[in-house]
C-alpha cells in the first residue's frame, strides 16, 4: 500500500463491492414490494449469487495479499529479517485482507451448506471491519500530521460500517441497514482514492503540505463531500432499479399480474363479508 497503485486498488475493490451490494438491497426491497404481482428470483438464484460473490471477495483478498507481499519489493513472507521485523506495514495490510477473505468464505460455505445459519456472513463482515479499524488506527506511528489525519477519518468510517454490520447481525433483512453499511463501504473506497492522492500524488501532480493544517481543514470537508456522493449514488441508483423492476413486470408477468390481481380483489371481498 505504500504507493498510489497500493491505495486504488483497495479502494476500487471496495467502491465495486458496495455499489453491487447497494444494487442488490434495492433490488430485493424492491422485488419484496412487488411480490404480489410478480415473483422475481429464487433461493437457488440467490445462492449462486452469493456463491460467486464468496468467490470474488476471496480472489480479492488472495490478489491484495499477493501484491502486498511480491510486489515492489514485499515482504515476501518473511516477518522477522536479520534481527528486526520485516515490512510491517505489509503484514497489517495483509492481515486486513485475510479477514476480507474469510469473509469470502463464509459466503461459499453458506451458499453451498443449507445448515449453516446465513447471519453468518454478516458475522464475519462485521469482524473483518473491526480488525481492519484496529490495524489502520495501530497504522500511524512516527508519520506526518496529515498521513495520520487521513489514516484518522479512514479508521473512523471502518469502525461505524463495523457497528452498522454488526447491527445488520443482530437484526434480519432490514434494507436501511443494509444501504447504511453499503455507503460507508462505498465512503471507505473513495477514501482510499483520496489518501492516494494525498500521499502519493501522481506524476505532475502538486505534492501536499503534510504538516499544514489547512489541508487538515479541507481534508476534513472533503470526507463529507465524499459521503454526499454515495448517497447520491443511492439515490440514482434507487430510482433506476425501482424503474427497471416495474418496466419487466410490465413486459415479462402482464398474465399473471391480472390473476393475482383478481385474486387479490377476490380475497378482499370475502374479508369484507
């Protein structure tokens, strides 16, 4: 992570998975609201979807670890190197995508063992959140005032979208939470893209003032610029799913919607009488 590349990718990771995760809670809502007209998905759809979503999660990690460990000069699975320890920095990275990974895994064990509890997931999400908060807040040691200053908001971010996914745990199928944890998610990719601009600009690119503290000041506006931007998101995203579900019962179920409906009026009456 020491580099811009280190910090994209991440964040790209990150931004990805929630805007997918964003998608699917208002297609399910949605979906749940129209159940009386037309009947979209199915448990074994929904399993495979989240047997390839276990496997992506997994693959993301196995590539984070990879490339903090070989690349540019890693660590190479070495902790302890001529009487000190090795690249630390690396390790906490990797350790946070380790427990990204597991939470892959408990998405492919769940998807593919019907006696395993589906809270689950949201169990390993929330842990794998809370481990990366620790690592990012024990992350900062001896660096300028705005390195830690960003490191600072991106620990911030974690730890609420841990909360909010632990809070998902104890509760079941409650869209808002969902969509909450969805925007931090979202929140912490862009994040990622901001440190790397700030500690790694590009080439051509002004370097920033690391000890000023207007930066720290914008820095600070910036964080909430880039909350507003995932709701918008939400929001737009909202609109067209809700669209997209409604225009397919159109053309797909115009059938079946009439004899649902019928039997709805028909159900009705008789309650009346």
């Amino acid at each position: 992570m020491g580099s811009f590349r280190g910090h994209a990718l991440p964040g790209t990771y990150f931004f990805l998975m929630s805007f997918w995760w964003i998608i699917k809670s208002i297609l399910k809502y949605v979906s749940k609201k129209q159940k009386r007209i037309c009947y979209l998905g199915t448990k074994a759809s929904t399993q495979r979807v989240e047997l390839v979503e276990g496997i992506i999660l997994i693959f993301m990690a196995l590539s984070g670890i990879g490339g903090e460990q070989f690349l540019n000069g890693g660590p190479s699975l070495i902790l302890y190197k001529e009487g000190q320890w090795n690249q630390l920095d690396g390790w906490h990275h990797c350790t946070m995508y380790f427990f990204f990974g597991l939470m892959g895994v408990s998405k492919v064990l769940c998807s593919t063992i019907n006696s395993l509890p589906g809270s689950l997931v949201k169990l390993m999400m929330s842990n794998a959140l809370f481990v990366e908060g620790f690592i990012f807040y024990n992350h900062t040691h001896g660096r300028e005032m705005l390195d830690i200053f960003v490191h600072q908001m991106l620990c911030l971010v974690v730890l609420l979208a841990g909360i909010v996914s632990f809070l998902e745990f104890l509760t079941k199928n409650n869209v808002l939470l969902e969509l909450l944890r969805s925007s931090l998610l979202m929140l912490q990719g862009t994040w990622f893209w901001q440190v790397a601009f700030v500690l790694y600009p590009p080439n051509g690119s002004p370097k920033w003032d690391l000890k000023d503290h207007n930066n720290r000041m914008f820095l600070s506006i910036c964080l909430c610029w880039h909350y507003a931007f995932t709701y918008m998101i939400i929001g737009v995203s909202c609109v067209f799913v809700t669209w997209l579900v409604k225009w397919r019962l159109r053309r797909l179920c115009p059938s079946e919607v009439g004899l649902l409906k019928n039997t709805e009026r028909e159900q009705e009456s008789e309650e009346e009488v």
